[in-house]
C-alpha cells in the first residue's frame, strides 16, 4: 500500500543588509492535498515554492523600498 500524501508546506526564508543592518523576512503556507488520482505532487511542490519564494521576494522588495523613501 502506498502512502498517500494530504498536504504539504514550504517555508521560504531570506536576509539582506541594509546599511549596516541584516533584516530577515519569512513566509510558510501549508496546503491540503485532495485526495484524487489526477494530482501530481511535484507539480503541487512546484507551485508552492513558486508561491513562498515569490512571497518572500515581495517583502525583500519592500524593505529596501522602505528604507529608499
């Protein structure tokens, strides 16, 4: 019997220096898998980091816009 997976997280993490300053953001998101045979997990992987990544990109962009003004 295989095992079936029903969710997934990510967490994605970044630092930058600003001046003389390192400042950290994160973001995680879990994710219920349906359980339906037409679900490919790798894909679903896929899409998650696409979301976390690009989340914490998002607040990286802001915190150096914040401190630009």
């Amino acid at each position: 019997m295989e095992a079936v997976i029903s969710k997934i997280q990510a967490t994605s993490r970044a630092s930058v220096k600003i001046n003389d300053a390192y400042y950290t953001v994160e973001y995680s998101e879990e994710r219920l898998i349906p359980a339906v045979e037409d679900i490919v997990i790798a894909d679903e992987r896929r899409q998650l980091w696409d979301t976390v990544n690009n989340e914490v990109d998002e607040q990286v962009a802001d915190l150096i816009n914040t401190f630009k003004k």
